[in-house]
C-alpha cells in the first residue's frame, strides 16, 4: 500500500511533507470550486486533477485560494428586487405593512409673554405681565385704570412714564417724558429716540424702580 501511495505522490511530483500539506490544500479548494461552479461528475473530477497538478507553482494557489473564498452568485440569497412588491391575489387585502411617518411638525409659534419684577423704593415688591394680546401698554405711577396700564406705584414713575408694544414674540418700549427718565440696560432712552426693541434687554429702569425682564 506504501509504495502505490508513493508511486502516486511521484507522479503528481509530490515529494515532502509541505507538498503533501499543499496537495491537500489545493484539493480542498479545488473541491470548494468545484462545488460552487456546479461541475457535475467526471468534469468536475476532472478540474480538480487539473488543480492539483500546479501545486508546485505559487501563483496558481494564490488564484485557487481568492476563487474558493470569493461569493458566488449562488452564493447569494434569492430576494425580491427592491421597489417591486408582488400584488395579492385577487378577493384578498393587501398585507398590513408599516403606518407612514407623518410629516415634521411646524415650528410652534412661541406663545410666551414677557415679565417685569423690581422692588419699590418702600420695599414692596412689582410683578407685571405683558402678553400679546394687546398692542400697547402703559407704564404708570397711578393707578391701573385700564386693562393695558401697568401700575409701577412709586414717585420717580411718571403718570404715565413709557409705552410697551408688542410685535409678535418682539417687545418694544417708548419713553414719553417724564423727568425720572427711561433706561434700558443702564443707557437712557429718550422720547426723541421713538420704541427701542428691548426684547433681548435684561433690565428697564423707570425713574428709581429697576425692573429684571424676563420671558413669562
């Protein structure tokens, strides 16, 4: 049995060890290209033989290794094209599939209001609201006689001192003369000067009274 196996390691020119090694390599490569091409019989015995017969080059098994390892089309699963759904048989209803994303929400409109607090020269303290229902406010020493005065009940407060408007999520103010004087921020605002956007503002200070504004 020794010698028919030497006699056929001689013929196929196998003559150690690491060529044995390769032999079966390359067989078993070639057998793993043989399967996947398909190759029925004695064609496919045949490619291997073929194979095994350039074991002694480099070359050839570098090609054997990439082939037995690359994917083959029937390598690949069978799938449905992409953007082809088949239609259901007829009397049936359509397979439920997943709702439809609804479009992006708007952007809200920002219904917020603005805030003026500040503490009076008597230690009590102011809180006054200004939203955009009405166009205009009045800021005013006195009292609040209509629904758009804002009372800031202190003797540096003119009566009335300045005007608020509002413009959408804007806030304007206008200082209407009064000797205690309007400042935004530290700087003086005079009538001259007409409404001053003060919606980035952090303070407005009429007369003595310092009021923080603030998004309500």
């Amino acid at each position: 049995m020794g010698a028919e196996i030497a006699a056929l390691m001689g013929f196929f020119g196998i003559t150690g060890a690491f060529a044995l090694i390769g032999t079966v390599l390359a067989g078993w490569m070639a057998w793993r290209i043989v399967e996947k091409a398909g190759l029925p019989g004695w064609t496919g015995l045949g490619s291997i033989l073929l194979s095994l017969t350039a074991v002694g080059a480099i070359i050839p098994l570098i090609l054997l290794w990439v082939f037995a390892y690359m994917r083959w089309p029937r390598d690949e699963p069978a799938s449905a094209s992409q953007g082809y759904a088949p239609s259901p048989p007829r009397g049936s209803s359509p397979p439920a599939g997943p709702a439809a994303l609804a479009p992006p929400l708007a952007a809200l409109p920002d219904g917020r209001g603005w805030k003026l607090t500040g503490v009076l020269a008597n230690g009590s303290t102011v809180s006054l609201a200004v939203y955009g229902g009405p166009a205009t406010y009045a800021l005013t020493g006195a009292l609040a006689a209509a629904p758009t005065d804002l009372s800031v009940p202190d003797p540096s407060v003119g009566q009335p001192h300045a005007r608020l408007m509002t413009a959408g999520q804007r806030l304007g103010l206008e200082d209407l003369g009064s000797p205690g004087g309007t400042f935004i921020d530290g700087a003086r605002l005079l009538p001259e000067h007409g409404p001053r956007d003060i919606s980035a503002a952090r303070t407005i200070r009429l007369g003595s009274v310092e009021l923080a504004l603030t998004r309500a």
